[in-house]
C-alpha cells in the first residue's frame, strides 16, 4: 500500500482519505472503558469514604461537647424525690443518635439529640440567662456545662469537622 494514499498529495499532511484533499487525523481511543470503569469505582469509594467522614466528624463533635472547653453538655446526676428516680442521670447525653439518611449516591447523616429519650434538650440547650434568670450551671456533674452548648460546639468544630470529611473523602490511588 502507498504511502501517498494517507497523505495529501505531494505533502506530509495526513489525510482523512486515500487520494483525499481533506487533512486530520484519525485516532481511536484505547481503555476508555478502563478509564471509566476506574472512575466511577472511584467516585462510588469517595461517597463511601464521604460518609465516614461525616461519622467521623460528628464523633469528633459529640466528644468535644462533652469534654472541650465552655460550654460542655450538661450531664445530670440521678435525682430522687422521696426516695424513687426521678431523673436518670445522663439522660441528656445518651439521647445522642447519628443516623444514616441518604442513599447510596447520596451520604447525609442526621445527629442531635433524640427527643422521645430526652424532650427537654432543646429547651435546656436554649436556657439563657436573661430570660431564665441565674441558671446554675455549675451544679451539674461537668463544671462547664452551659446554654446553646451544641450551636457553639459546630460553630468552634467546624473547620475541624470539615477537614475530617475532607480527608475522608478525597481520591485514592490511581484511576
């Protein structure tokens, strides 16, 4: 076979033709489907590793609530009127729930407190003084206990919650 068919005539410019006045190229792609294969069980391990970051992320929040710096969850003793429980203590803390809510394509989680185990949380968390008057804080078992404990705890954990699922997230390997 001529050389001259794959090139216009009389050049070195490739054609798109045998004796053709049209220049390009020809290619084919090899492995695309490698390639994508590789790609999609990339992304399907980084949504996976993305909702072990957020667990991871919200583990690290629960702990620094309980044990960081004011305000910490408050965490009650047992009371007892007369003689019988009235309130168990830790109530509050062991109402924490994380839970799966997205599918497979999609990792979102949900946590807070679980309000049927204790429906007082959110009212606790938001008992301020003013308007509560002196709430004593400091007689609970954690000295650093204090009011909107949660809303500070996301806000001071942010970046650190959002380097967790980061790293957790991020791509592996080669594609």
């Amino acid at each position: 076979m001529s050389n001259q068919g794959f090139f216009i005539k009389n050049t070195r410019i490739p054609s798109l033709g045998k004796g053709g006045t049209k220049f390009g190229f020809y290619c084919r792609i090899t492995g695309y489907e490698n390639v994508e294969r590789g790609l999609l069980i990339q992304i399907a391990k980084m949504k996976k590793r993305t909702k072990i970051g957020l667990h991871e992320a919200v583990e690290h929040l629960h702990k620094d609530i309980q044990e960081g710096p004011y305000p910490q969850e408050p965490w009650g003793e047992d009371r007892y009127v007369g003689g019988v429980m009235v309130h168990k203590g830790g109530t509050l803390s062991n109402s924490w729930e994380t839970k799966d809510v997205g599918g497979v394509d999609s990792p979102e989680i949900i946590f807070g407190y679980n309000m049927n185990k204790a429906p007082y949380a959110w009212y606790v968390h938001e008992m301020t003084s003013p308007p509560y008057g002196d709430v004593q804080w400091t007689k609970d078992v954690r000295p650093n206990a204090g009011p909107q404990w949660l809303t500070v705890g996301i806000q001071r954990n942010k970046p650190i919650m959002l380097s967790i699922i980061a790293m957790n997230a991020s791509v592996e390997g080669k594609i």
